[in-house]
C-alpha cells in the first residue's frame, strides 16, 4: 500500500515535536538517517524484502490447514469425544488458531501485494484478528483449568465443569473476547479526531510501531492490551507451576520420557512461544522509546514478531497438542486406513 507524502509530512512533524519536548529523556527521537528510511518506506515500501516475511505465515497456515480440519472433524462427529470438556475446548483452540493464522496471511499478502484494503474492511480484519488471538488464549487460560481441577479434584470434576457448562463457557469466551478489543476499538474511534493527511495502512507490524507516535488514548489502549495478555499468560504459567507441584510425589514425573513429562514440556513449549511475542514487543518499546534502536528497527523487529513468533505456537498447537490424544489419533488412523481401503480397488478372481 502506498503513503502519501502528506503522510509523511504529518508523521515527521509530529516526531520533530516529539524530539523537542522529550529531548531531555531521549524518548522517540530519530536521527537523520532514520528519517530519511521513513521517507522512502512511507513513499515506496520495500516490497521486496516484506516478500520474505511471507513465507513463515503462509507455510503456518499451509500446516495447519493440513491438521486442524481432520481434528475438529474427529471431535465434532463423535458423540463420546465431543462430550468431553477437554476435547471441546481444543476443538475451540484449534478454531481460533486457525481463523487468525488465515485472516493474519490474508493481511500479509494484501501487503505484500501492494493492495490497498478500504478503512472499515481493514478495521473489521483488525478486529477479528485481535477476537481470534484473545480467543485462543483464553481457551488455552481454560484448557489449563481444566486440566487443573481434573487433577486437584478428580472426584467432583464431572459435577465441577460438565460438558453442557462447559459449551456455555466456550459462548462465554467468544463474548469476551470480543468484548475488550470492541471496546479499545470503539474509544479509539471516539478519541482519535479526523486526520487531514490519513495514512492508511493495514500493516498489523507498521500498526504496533506507530502505537507509539500516538496521542495518550492510543497508548493507554496499547499498555492495556499487553497487560491483559501477560495477566492472563501469567495465570497459565502459574497454573503449571501448581500442578508440577502437586503431581511431583505421585511418581508420573520419574522418568523424563514419561507421558506426563512430554506432555508437561510440549505444554510449556507452546506457553513459551506465547510468551516470547509479548517479551519482545515490550523489549522493543522500551528500547525504541528510549532511543537505544531507531524506526527501521523498530519495524523490522515487529515484521519478525508478528510473521514468525505470533503465528508459529498456532500452527505447532495441533501437532503439540491435538495429536498427543490417543482418542483423536487413533481416529484419525481409522479415517486414513478406511480412505487408504476404499482407494484400493477390489481384485476380482475369474
């Protein structure tokens, strides 16, 4: 998509102004050459480049196109497995994973097309990326529970978390996650006054970097947001951390290559991959804001956080976790050798 060089003008005012106020704390202050990058990138992107980042978000959704569907196939065609709260919500994981691994390679190859998306179509793919990334971390918050009062209560887990209240609490994760971006989305729209030179971009990476030329609204919305997510990160590391401690004296952790400890190491695994996104965003508003990396960098780290580390754990979660159900790969062998036999054409003897 191409910027204006009324953008640019906008954009280099407000930083000069920026510069002069915060200059005795070096905070969003670009040199020369930093300035002179922002030009060009606004005017003419580097195309080119920006074509690499496409490769990791096509070849996610590309695996996980190839996995997710027989999975929710499985789950949702059995009437003994859809009846479990565990499978019900990785069926809802592995649904929001997939619907931001399509909508985020949608966004990035609009991009690297150099196609321009109209305001409110980028603001509702804007919208439903932030819907399916709170989704499929508050199911992964559930999950988590879920494993959590089957192990601390296993006698009144059924009563606990049944499948009917657990199909309520899918609904409810939906409304939710709907709900926080719908409001930082609706007090943005609010605040933000009409631009006489709009940029209009629907860059998720050139978005975030940006957040921190914004005015005060458009950053409390952005601390907001990364708070909310390390809270709710946070709860599942705790959980884990609770778990391991509670299970450590009954044996399950004596060997390393037991079942409860690869799966308690895939489990922090994919915890660790949703971590990272989020560390890394907050290192690089940290040392953009302080001057210690400038624009290019900037923009260049959040292209490799969104393209790579944000999109990676969702296209692992269906090997990491969908697989390692006994019930569900051994499903899925079933429908494979059943296709397998119906390919192969009966020999009939004369």
């Amino acid at each position: 998509m191409i910027f204006s060089a009324c953008a640019f003008a906008k954009i280099l005012n407000a930083t000069l102004y920026l510069h002069r106020e915060m200059d005795s704390n070096r905070s969003l202050s670009l040199d020369e050459p930093s300035l002179h990058w922002l030009r060009e990138w606004i005017i003419s992107p580097p195309y080119t480049d920006m074509k690499m980042f496409l490769i990791p978000p096509v070849v996610c959704l590309a695996a996980a196109i190839l996995v997710i569907p027989s999975i929710l196939f499985v789950i949702f065609s059995s009437i003994s497995i859809r009846q479990e709260t565990r499978y019900l919500l990785l069926g809802n994981a592995l649904l929001c994973d997939l619907i931001y691994l399509i909508f985020y390679t949608l966004t990035a190859v609009l991009n690297g097309a150099n196609l321009q998306l109209p305001k409110y179509a980028c603001v509702l793919l804007l919208f439903l990326l932030a819907v399916t990334y709170c989704g499929g971390l508050l199911t992964a918050a559930a999950m988590v529970l879920d494993t959590y009062l089957a192990i601390l209560f296993p006698l009144r887990y059924i009563s606990i978390l049944p499948s009917s209240r657990t199909k309520k609490l899918i609904v409810l994760i939906w409304l939710f996650s709907g709900f926080f971006p719908g409001i930082i989305f609706l007090v943005l729209m609010i605040t933000q006054k009409p631009a006489q030179c709009p940029m209009n971009t629907c860059s998720v990476p050139v978005i975030l970097v940006m957040t921190l030329h914004g005015d005060t609204a458009v950053k409390l919305c952005y601390v907001l947001s990364v708070t909310a997510l390390f809270l709710c990160l946070s709860l599942i590391l705790c959980c884990y951390i609770i778990l391991y401690f509670k299970t450590r004296q009954s044996g399950i952790w004596k060997s390393i290559f037991s079942r409860a400890s690869v799966t308690f190491l895939m489990h922090h695994t994919i915890l660790f991959f949703y971590f990272s996104p989020l560390l890394a965003f907050v290192v690089e508003t940290l040392l953009y804001i302080n001057a210690v990396i400038g624009l290019r960098t900037g923009i260049w780290v959040s292209l490799t956080i969104c393209n790579v580390l944000m999109v990676l754990p969702k296209a692992l979660s269906p090997f990491l976790y969908g697989l390692r159900y006994r019930e569900i790969s051994s499903s899925l062998k079933f429908i494979f050798r059943m296709k397998r036999l119906g390919l192969v054409a009966p020999v009939v003897s004369p």
